[in-house]
C-alpha cells in the first residue's frame, strides 16, 4: 500500500520506514509536528520536537514531498485510549494528514515507529481509524536489544542529540547509535535504562538510511544544557551530500519465536483420520435463551431471531441482548466476551456491518469468537458482561496497528478484555487465527505449522497483557484429522496444563483458516498480608464428588477459589443433567455437543446452558466425547 511517513527526525520513525519499505509498501509522502515556538523542546508526551529545524532536509534527502504542521494543542487527553479532545496536539496530527489525505488520496496507511508505547500507538490508531488509514507499526513490541542491533546493522546513521539518564551524558551527544550501543547495552544490566530509549532516556537525529537519496552531514554543532542539569541536547547544523544508492534488503524478524520453533521441530504427528462416530446431526435444535447473574458478571446466551431476513435477524438478536442489559443496569461497554455463531461464514462480512454499528466508538470492545457451526437460525450470539468495572478502569488490549508482533485487528473486537477483582485479573482472549502479522494474509503453509503459529499469536496476547496462568483453551478445527496436531500443539506448549484444553470440530472458521485457539487467562491477586502457604485440608463436597464422577475432568481454582473453572467431559447425558440439576441456574455451563445430543436437554432443562453446537468434541488427549462442559463456579 502507498504510506505516508510520521517523521520526528529520530531512529525510530526512519527505521520504520525502512521496514514498511521492505515489506513492499510504497513512500508517498513525510508528514511532521513541529513547536509552535523555536523551542528545541516543548512538553508533548508524544512527539520528539529535539532537531526539529532539521526535518526540511530530509524531503531532498529522500526525494518526497514533506508536509509539516505547528503543534497548536498540548498534551490535554492524558488517558492511555485516546477520545477527540479539543486542544490536544492529536488533533493537530489528525489536521496534518487529512491535508496529507488531500494531496494523495491514493495512501492507505501511515507509518509510526512506536515500540512500546501503548499511549502513542492508541493516538495513532485512532487519527487513523478517523480517516479510513491503517497505521505500520513495524517496531512494535520488537525485543529492544534485537531492535537496536538490526538499526546498526542496516547501516542506519542516527547520532545521540539528546540524554536524558543515569550514566548519560553531554560527552554522549554527537555520538552514532552504533558507538552507544555497547554503553546502553551497559547500562541497561545495571540501572534497566531502556536500550532503544524507550524510557525518554535519549533522543537522536537520522543522518543517512540505505533508502536515502542524498546523506547529511554535520558542519557545526553545539552543546545546550537544559535547565535540568542532567539533561543536555545537542544543535546542529547540517548540509546535504551526495551519497551512491544502497540495497535496501532488510531481513524480517523470525516467524516463530525459539519456543514455538522448538514445539514445531517436536510436532512429529502428521494429521490422522481417527475412527468416529459419524452421527447424522438429525434435525437441528432450536435454543432457549440463557440468562445467568452471578455476584461479578452477567452471561447472555443463545440469542436467536426467528426473522426471515439475515439483517432483521442480526438487528433483533442485538435488541434482545440491549433489553437484558438494562434490565440488569449495564451497558454495551460491559460486555467482556462475545461467542458469535454463524450457520454460514459466507455471511460474516454482512453481519459484522451490523455488528460493527453495535460498539463504533465504543473503548475496548468485547473480545470475540467466531466460528460457523450447524444451527436451527443463521446467527446464535452469546456474551459476558461484566459488573461493577469502570469504564474509566477499563482494560484491555485493542491493537489495530500492523507489526510483526501477531495480528492486528481490523474488527470491532479487541485481542483480549481484562475482568478485574480483587482477587485476580481474568482475560477474556479473542480466537487467533494462522494469520502473518506484517501482511495479515492467512498462512498457507502445513495445518502444524499454522497451529504453532496460531497459538504463539494467543500467547503474545496474553503476555502482553500480563496475564501468564491459563485456566481454558478451546481450540476449534474444521477437520478430525487436525485433532492429533491440535493434541500434540498443546502437549509441546510450555504453558499448557493438560486437562484446560477442549478441541471443538466445527464446520468452518474465519478466512477459511484450518485451526483456531481461543481462551481465558488469569492472574491471581496476592495481597500484602495474604499467606499463600495457608491451605488447609477440605473434606470432599457434593461437587467434588460430581466433578470426580466424569471420565475426564480438570480444575482450576482461581483468587483464593473465589471462582473455578471446572471442564468436564462424558458420553453420559445424565451425568449432563446431574450437573444441570446441581448447579440450579445459579453459574454458568457452557455446553459442547452435537445438535442431537442436546435435543433432550433442551426439552428438559430449557435455558439451563450456554450452547455450542460441534460436529465433534475432545478432550486435551485426542479422545472423542458425546459432552463436554466448561463451568464456572463462583463462591
């Protein structure tokens, strides 16, 4: 796609550029902010305005028109997600690329250096979301010291103008990032001073870059110390040179982190037609809606519409859930999680329209799912909506930016939704497909390799999020054979626990993908004076002894057991209903099975469960299953 280049004059923003270059997009333009004043520095929480006098040079040095905007707001909207703020210097970047916009209608995306800052990714996003662009953000959650070696690597000429840390110095200034790098490398083990700056440690001024037309060169310079005495800056004065031109072959980053390499070297099955039991699915169910209120949230499930029209459907599936909503004093911007089932994945883009429309300008919308499955209706929509969680508090990750780090997300859903007690944190973690995160094209390598890379996209998720402790993984392939890889993906995942696992045989998935992982993960909140070593013996209770019925069962027990997610598999429908029966509507049961299987239930204990209808369901070993059930017991 053609781009247009936020420039501040530093590594980041070049480096950038360098690889949106290499992954085959086009520089059309280079936009910059600049201090209103001739201040070298203004107070802007996102732009580098060091060198700013600089930046004119840089549309000879690359041949490309540069279009530059006085930054007239402050740093008004301090929030991590940005809203339209009046006065704030966003506003002053969304003015410079709409006129950018004017100029070349044609560009699609905006290239941003940002690498750990969720505060300049997010402002970013949303200029960008405002005018139809897509930001590159090709630096995005890249390990800084890997980072920092590429940039001396690529023949990347950046020189230090600004320190701003212990163990910098004016001494410093002028010096190129490949001098520093040993220094920051340093300082880093003693003091955890950022390698790439990150920290506002340092700021620098691009020189030269392989992709430059013509080179700078410094002719005069002069050292400013800053009111701060441990802060000093360098002015400089540069001319332009000739320079003869460069390959700009720039490697890409690794696929596969080394872990996830080394479970795709150990995946040595080879996807197996197991002997099933190949039931006709019969005559599809009709679902009755569930409605589940615990102390914490409130689960919505199996919303239908018996409308004709696919539109009117998803309109009144959507009008239901608003009316259970208010009726519990709650909102669209509670919902956590959303299941969205569809009886044909050839609807998907006109249902997301509708879906779309539901949570526009929405912060953080629900995390979701979707899969195509074998339903009575065309759409089924089930969801968790949380209670008593601010919407100032509100937590989560919605990543629209395209990196190399997993995909970006080009729906109305976020990667993952953070419920937060006082307990534990419990994520909500959104299906990840086997897409390339620098092009978003579906892979189209072996089904072992895309489960691999399907589940390294999870596990970034929920890393980032800070959440390591896994209580549920549903996998959802489309083929029985994928049952051995999806078994022995997760048998090599260093951070599975066996039993957390269900694979889930539906019909279709999005992008005709050929594996999907979905989740829950968690964190357990230990207070000061908590004892983490107080456990005391417990005689087996009623519900232990049901859970310890079941052929295959797993628990985990989470905040102090303040809630449990019990999975449970059976070929027995009254071991289902025993469970039904016990848990008398008070947490929720999420229930996977055949559509003909459940016919019973459904006459018997109409609403008593969230329903997932599959054409086949395992357990974490591979082993095939009539039910299996997901429950989650709060105490």
């Amino acid at each position: 796609m053609k781009f247009v280049a936020l420039i501040s004059g530093g590594k980041d923003s070049f480096f950038n550029i360098h690889r949106c270059l290499s992954q085959g997009h086009e520089l059309v333009a280079l936009a910059n902010l600049y201090p209103q004043t001739n201040d070298d520095e203004i107070d802007s929480f996102m732009f580098q305005t060091v060198g700013h006098d600089i930046i004119e040079h840089y549309s000879q040095c690359l041949e490309t028109p540069l279009y530059r905007q006085a930054i007239t707001g402050g740093s008004t909207n301090q929030s991590l997600e940005y809203s339209i703020t009046e006065n704030d210097e966003i506003e002053d970047l969304h003015q410079l690329l709409s006129t950018v916009l004017e100029k070349h209608p044609d560009i699609q995306g905006v290239s941003c250096g940002a690498i750990l800052s969720h505060y300049q990714r997010t402002r970013v996003e949303n200029v960008c979301d405002r005018l139809g662009l897509t930001s590159l953000t090709y630096l995005w959650q890249l390990n800084q010291y890997e980072l920092m070696q590429e940039m001396c690597n690529s023949r990347l000429d950046a020189r230090i103008i600004k320190v701003a840390a212990i163990g910098l110095n004016s001494s410093h200034l002028g010096k190129s990032i490949s001098q520093l790098f040993p220094h920051l490398v340093k300082l880093n083990s003693m003091y955890e001073v950022h390698i790439c700056g990150e920290g506002g440690e340092f700021e620098t001024i691009v020189l030269d870059a392989p992709f430059f037309k013509k080179k700078l060169h410094i002719v005069d310079q002069e050292i400013v110390n800053h009111s701060n005495d441990d802060v000093s800056y360098l002015k400089i004065k540069v001319e332009q040179q000739h320079k003869e031109p460069e390959s700009l072959e720039l490697p890409s980053p690794v696929l596969l982190e080394e872990n996830f390499e080394e479970m795709l070297d150990d995946l040595t099955s080879e996807p197996k037609l197991d002997a099933l039991s190949l039931l006709d699915p019969g005559e599809i169910s009709a679902v009755s809606p569930s409605i589940v209120s615990t102390a914490t949230k409130l689960y919505v499930s199996n919303l239908t519409s018996d409308r004709s029209a696919l539109e009117e459907q998803a309109k009144d599936i959507f009008e239901q859930l608003q009316k259970h909503l208010i009726l519990n004093e709650l909102g669209f911007n509670d919902i956590q999680h959303i299941t969205l089932l569809l009886a044909n994945m050839g609807d998907f883009a006109h249902i997301n329209e509708i879906y779309s429309k539901q949570f526009q300008g929405l912060y953080l919308p629900p995390s979701r799912v979707c899969v195509q499955t074998e339903l009575a209706r065309e759409v089924q929509l089930s969801c968790i909506v949380l209670k008593n969680q601010t919407a100032s508090e509100k937590l989560g990750l919605h990543v629209r930016s395209r990196s190399f780090w997993a995909p970006q997300n080009i729906g109305p859903y976020s990667q993952c939704i953070v419920e937060k007690q006082t307990e534990y944190h419990l994520v909500s973690l959104s299906g990840q497909i086997p897409l390339i995160p620098a092009s978003m094209e579906i892979s189209a390598s072996h089904t072992g390799f895309n489960s691999v890379l399907s589940l390294q996209h999870l596990h970034r998720v929920k890393a980032l999020i800070g959440t390591e402790k896994l209580a549920l993984v549903i996998c959802f392939i489309k083929e029985s054979s994928t049952v051995s890889i999806a078994r022995d993906t997760w048998k090599n995942y260093p951070d599975s626990i066996g039993k957390l696992l269900v694979i889930a045989e539906v019909s279709e998935l999005p992008r005709a993908a050929d594996i999907e992982w979905s989740g829950t993960s968690y964190k357990d909140i230990v207070g000061m004076y908590d004892d983490s070593d107080d456990e005391s013996e417990t005689d087996e209770t009623e519900l232990d002894r049901l859970i310890n019925s079941f052929e295959d069962r797993g628990v985990v027990q989470i905040g102090k057991v303040k809630l449990q997610f019990v999975t449970l598999f059976t070929n027995s429908s009254d071991k289902v209903k025993e469970v039904i029966k016990f848990n008398k509507n008070i947490h929720h049961i999420q229930l996977i099975t055949k559509s003909l299987l459940y016919k019973e239930l459904e006459t018997e204990y109409p609403g008593s469960v969230e329903f997932l209808p599959v054409k086949h369901i395992y357990n974490s070993e591979g082993v095939q299953y009539n039910y299996g059930l997901i429950w989650r017991v709060e105490t």
